[in-house]
C-alpha cells in the first residue's frame, strides 16, 4: 500500500519533487512564489504538495494538508472540482472559474486550472492552479454593464440610431430608428440602408460613403429625405461617424439620424411668410407712394382751381370751374373712404348686422349714384331690377355691388354695363356684365390683390381706382359675410362677376320690427328647446334667457351628453347650436345626428363667429338659418320664435 503520509510514497513520483532534503525544499519555495493558489493531487485524490498560498486558505499548513483528501476541504466557499479533477485525469486541461469569500466579505473571483502529470507516459497526478482574477472579472463585469446600460441608452433615445457594415447592410437600429422608417426594428436587420433613399439620391449616397471607406474623410452631417413603409418620404439630418475595429480600421458606419421634416416646413413657411411680409411692405410702400400722389392730385387741382376762380366774374365759367372743384373733392373723398374701408377690413372691427334687404331697391341706388359717370363716354349703365330680398349687410353688400359696378364702368370704354340678379337654389347670383377690355387669364387672381390694378383701360375714373383697392375691397367683404365671388372674363371682350347672397326666406323676411319687439306674442312658448354649447355660463345664460321667454330649455356639450338629456327629457323641438365645439363634430354635424335619432327634421338655428364661408354654405344646404355672434336677444327671441312656429311642440 502506498504511504499517506509524505509526498516520497507516491508511487512513480518524480525524485526532484518527492525529496524531503535540499531539493523538495527548492520546490517548495518555487511554488510559494507562484502568484496562486497551486496543489498537486495524486490519482487518489489525496494532496502530495501544495503552496503556502492555498493552504493559508484552508486554514493548515502545506505539510498538514499531503495525505488529505484534496476534495474534502473547504474554505470561504471554495472546494476542489472532482468531476474537474476526473476529467484532467482522462487527458483533458479543464479551466474552470470559482470564486471564495474575501476577508472584507466581497467576492474573490478564480480562474481555476486541472492539467495531468505524467512520468513516462503514466499518470501520476492533476496539478491544480487557481488564480486571483478578480480585477478582471470586475472590469469584464463592468464593461458588461455598461454595455447594458448604453443598450438600454440607445432603446430610449428619441433619435434613429443604426450601425452598417462596409457594405451598408444594417447590424443595428433602435426604435427610434426603426419608428422613423415605420418598421419594427427586427424587420431592418441584414436589410442595406441605401434601400431607405429615393432612387435617385441612392446611388448619389451609396457613392459617397463606398469612397469615404478609402478616403477617410472627417464625418459632416448632412440632409436627406428617406422613404418609409408606407411610401411617405421624411426629411432627415444625418450625423454618422466610422465605426472602427480594435486596429482601428473602419468595418462600416455607426449613424444619428434626427426626422427633421417638421422643422424644415416651419422654415419653409418662416421663409414664405417673410417673403409674403417683405412683399406686403413693398406693396405697402408703392400705396403709400400712388396714395400721397393721388391725393395731391385733387388738393392741387382745387387749390389752382381755387385761384382762377377768384379772377372769373362770369357765372357760367365760375358754375364750370366750381363742377371741376366738386370732383375734385369726391376724388379726394373717395379714396380716404377706400383706404379707411380696406383698414377696418384688414383690422377686423367691421361686425356684419344681417337683415333682410330689398336687392331691387339697392340696385337703384347704386346706379342712381354711378349713373352720372357715364354721361360723357358712350356707356349705358342698365339694371335689372329684382323684387326679392337678400340676407345679408346692407352697408356691406352695397359696398361691394358699389365696388363692382364701378370698377365695370371703369373698365368700359364704350358699350354696356348690365347689372341684374337670377335664382341658384336658395341664392340669388347678383352679377355685373360688362363689354369692356376683360381680364388676362393670367392676372384674374391678382386683381383682388391690395394696390393691384390693370395697365389698359384706365381713361376716366377717379383716384380710388387708380389704387387698385375696390376689388380688394369686394374680396374681404365678401369673405367676411360668407358670399362666394367668382369672376369669368376674356380679354377684349368684356367680365362678369358674380355675388351669391342667400335669399332672405321666410324665417328672415318674417322677422319684422314688430316680431322683434312684441315680447309678448309668443303663443309658442313652453317649446322645449336643446342648446349645444361647450361653454358652461353661456350654455348657462342661453338658457336663462330661454326659460325668461318661457320656454324649456337644456344643455349639452357634445354628442354623447345630448343623446342622454334627450333620453330624460325628450326630443326637442328646437335646437339652437353653436358652430364650434370642442369634440370630434361641430354644431350642424350634431344636429344631423340627433335628427336622425329622433327620426324627424326638428327645427335648428346655427350661432357662429366665424366670418368664412363655409359655416353658412354648410347650413344653407341644410335649410338651417345662421346667425352671427354676438346677436341682439330680441332677434333671438324672433327666430326662435318662428322656429318654433313651424313645428309641433314636444309635450
């Protein structure tokens, strides 16, 4: 039996290892010098040698430990491996990490190693070497975490970041990345990132970053437009950089990419608005010029005028020369009134007072005021006269009518101006006819520009013409009141220009002076009345009002709260909306919803503020009246009044 009690036992041992004199403490030193733990195990298992390294760790010394079993003993958590140890013993090197407690309680990490011993080919024994590789695995484990951690950086970044090979195939996108092309970012990996430009910037780019591999060029940001899933393309600032290896050669591209397309649009609009404001100042300037100079025209005249007529002592020369002043006057007063027109419609100060006008009588008017102008050229002024009414602004309606005449007899050097009216529907179309020179194809939106005017046909007229400020003039009004313009001219032959105003039908013609003031002649009060409004005091006020009047009132903010009053308290049998309202319908959209729940036309007036059109051609389809806030209550009261007059009560 081989002893257990010294290393010289072991059987085939080498002499220079197994000596206990000079030579086994030689090799004792060389192991205590060994920056590891080191121990060597016989084919039994049994430890014949080991450091003073590991045997401070188990706690004995070197010359205890020969003869114990090397996988019996344990210190701070660590112990041999014997399937590692069994493993080594077939011929196999086994590197293994473990890890022991530290004194101070913190993790010492082990790279631990098995390799046999042989002597002439027989095995003899497992040298066994642990080292301390605790520095390492913390850097390795710190560089791990931070790769996490920039990981998870990259994940939440708002900007698209990808990293290409050479040849431009995607090995990484975030999901910013892959939000901004409209993919998932599984779906770009392996997929080439020149496939994302348009066709013909793709070969532009494929170029410049194929040459930037041999170049090396210091990386600028640049601007692309890239095409995402759905075909919509996105403008996008580009900041990329190499992305090197351990030799720093460059194996492909690392790139940030930022969708600046909304950015670039408010730019775009910045720089037309500024060049619209820098065109609007020139033009400005040009008006302020031709205005100076057209009203020095008239005060001149006057002034010369003036002196020659303090030198006439005959009559009918100083009636001539006084009729000369007269116009000279109505020149000068009639462009301080365009100019002052197109400021109070610039500013937005004009409030339209609806009514219901007598369009024949207005018509005659007007041409009763022009009508002189064509005394002294070969014009007929002749209108058709109309015995329906308008809805519409009585100042503002004769304004344009004025307007459009004028700048027809302006513009017709000989011939006819024809004014009249015909049906469209629930409009009258008022048009103005004229023989005169037309209007370029070209040039019929710019003539209802401010300052624009036309170069021929300008004999006669006055200085508010001049200016170009009628039909500009025409144009906002007509805007303000929801009037559609249209305009069909060919040159050399003459224009047309049409006005749609709303018939004044039954519920506004009715609406008399006396209607609105009776307060008393309401047999229809106790209608129950539903009012859409998202404003809590005025839906609140609205209703005091009603309920004054005598009638029922209830309120509701948007679709869903009116279905459910509607379902306590029943249909109404009017309701009186808003236009604009805070959900996903306007007023007339919910008047069309809650007519069809309750399976009938019930009566409805619209409110609104707005000064465009299309409120009021939208009601128009829908037979719906409109009235302008802020109202006056008793035409409230009115309308309500007749509304209600039309259908039967809900009791």
């Amino acid at each position: 039996m081989a002893s257990r009690s010294g290393l010289e036992s072991g059987p085939g041992v080498d002499k220079a290892c197994c000596d206990r004199g000079a030579s086994g403490d030689v090799y004792r030193a060389v192991l205590d010098t060994m920056p590891a733990f080191v121990g060597y195990v016989d084919r039994d298992g049994l430890f014949r040698a080991v450091n003073t390294r590991l045997a401070d760790l188990f706690g004995a010394t070197p010359e205890a430990l020969v003869g114990v079993d090397a996988f019996a003993v344990e210190a701070r958590g660590f112990r041999l491996s014997r399937a590692a140890f069994e493993r080594a013993l077939a011929g196999e090197f086994i590197r293994s990490q473990s890890s022991l407690v530290g004194p101070d309680g913190e993790s010492i990490f082990l790279a631990v190693t098995y390799q046999v011993h042989r002597v002439k080919d027989a095995v003899i024994g497992v040298c066994v070497c642990a080292f301390d590789i605790t520095e390492h695995e913390q850097a390795i484990r710190a560089l791990r975490d931070s790769r996490k951690r920039f990981r998870r950086l990259i994940e939440i970044m708002p900007y698209g970041i990808c990293r290409t090979d050479r040849q431009g195939y995607l090995l990484m996108s975030n999901p910013a990345h892959a939000r901004m092309l409209g993919y998932k970012p599984a779906e770009l990996i392996g997929r080439s990132a020149w496939d994302f430009f348009m066709l013909g910037e793709r070969e532009a780019q494929q170029e410049i970053f194929s040459r930037a591999l041999i170049d090396r060029p210091e990386p600028t940001p640049s601007l692309g437009q890239c095409i995402r899933k759905d075909g919509s393309l996105i403008d996008v600032l580009f900041n990329w950089t190499y992305d090197v290896d351990d030799h720093g050669e460059p194996v492909g591209f690392i790139a940030v990419m930022t969708d600046v397309t909304d950015s670039l649009a408010m730019q775009r609009e910045l720089v037309k608005a500024k060049e619209i404001a820098e065109r609007a100042s020139e033009e400005k300037s040009r008006f302020l010029a031709a205005a100076s100079h057209d009203l020095q025209q008239p005060l001149h005249s006057l002034s010369i005028m003036l002196g020659l007529l303090r030198t006439q002592t005959n009559e009918s020369r100083r009636a001539e020369i006084l009729d000369t002043m007269e116009k000279a006057v109505e020149g000068a007063q009639g462009l301080l009134r365009a100019v002052l027109d197109l400021s109070k419609l610039e500013a937005g100060v004009v409030e339209p007072r609806l009514e219901a006008i007598p369009l024949g009588e207005l018509l005659n008017q007007i041409v009763a005021e022009l009508g002189p102008q064509t005394a002294h050229k070969p014009v007929e002024l002749r209108v058709i006269s109309s015995t329906r009414s308008v809805w519409s602004d009585r100042v503002l309606l004769k304004s344009i009518l004025y307007n459009l005449v004028s700048n027809a007899l302006r513009y017709t050097p000989r011939g006819k101006v024809l004014v009249g009216a015909r049906l469209k529907g629930q409009e009258l179309s008022v048009e103005v006819w004229d023989t005169g020179v037309g209007i370029p194809k070209e040039r019929q939106r710019d003539i209802f520009k401010e300052f624009t005017r036309l170069e021929s046909g300008q004999q006669g007229g006055g200085a508010v013409h001049s200016l170009g400020l009628g039909l500009s003039i025409v144009d906002r009004a007509c805007d303000l009141l929801g009037h559609r313009l249209t305009l069909s001219s060919q040159q050399g032959k003459g224009s047309v220009f049409r006005v749609l105003v709303p018939l004044a039908d039954a519920v506004e013609s009715d609406v008399s002076t006396e209607i609105l003031y009776d307060h008393q002649s309401a047999g229809h009060q106790g209608g129950l009345v539903l009012v859409l409004e998202d404003h809590p005091d005025l839906a609140e006020a609205t209703c005091q009002i009603l309920e004054a009047w005598g009638y029922r009132c209830y309120a509701a903010r948007d679709l869903a709260s009116a279905l459910k009053e509607i379902k306590r308290n029943g249909p109404p049998n009017l309701i009186l909306a808003d236009y604009n309202l805070s959900s996903d319908k306007n007023g007339l959209e919910m008047i069309d919803v809650i007519r069809e729940r309750c399976g009938r036309e019930i009566a409805a007036i619209l409110l609104t503020g707005e000064r465009g059109r299309q409120p009021l051609d939208q009601a128009r389809r829908r037979k719906i009246p409109v009235q302008r806030k802020p109202m006056h209550p008793a035409r409230l009261r009115a309308l309500v009044s007749y509304q209600l007059d039309q259908t039967p009560r809900t009791r």
